[in-house]
C-alpha cells in the first residue's frame, strides 16, 4: 500500500534523522545501507501500525477496507486540495 509507505518513510526521516544512517557508515557499500534503511523502514512501520491499532482499539473504532491506489490518490488529493467547487 502506498499510503503506507509514505507515512513510514515520514516517520523514517523524522526518528532517524534521514540522511544521517549514511553517515554513520561512511565505508559502508550500498547493499548494507540499503539493508539498514530498509530495516529501520520496517521497524518504523510496525511502531505507525501499532499505533494505529493502539488508537483503533481505544475508541472502538473499525478500520475501513483496503482501496487502490487511485482511490486512495483521489482522498489524499481531497483532503490536501479541497473540495472543487462548482458555481
């Protein structure tokens, strides 16, 4: 799902300050940082996940089914654009 992806790779730059895992490892070829991105990527989905279901299960809420992309594209653009109004 693309939606979440976006979301962890947000938390991803916020938790690990981005760019700084490469310089961490200024030796480090690209198969080992890509392997290390990924797992901070994973670990950083489960927590968004967690979550989620932490806050779903507080106030008894169902989450909605899956939708594609294209429907998922069309609410993000709703959400960020608005409504387009017709005279």
């Amino acid at each position: 799902m693309i939606h979440r992806f976006i979301i962890c790779i947000s938390v991803l730059l916020i938790t690990c300050g981005g760019s700084n895992v490469l310089a961490q490892q200024p030796t480090a070829d690209v198969k080992t940082v890509s392997a290390i991105l990924l797992a901070k990527l994973l670990e950083a989905s489960r927590e968004v996940d967690r979550l989620i279901e932490a806050g779903y299960a507080k106030h008894n809420v169902t989450p909605n089914e899956p939708v594609g992309d294209q429907v998922f594209m069309r609410r993000v653009y709703l959400d960020v654009v608005g409504p387009q109004f017709t005279r």
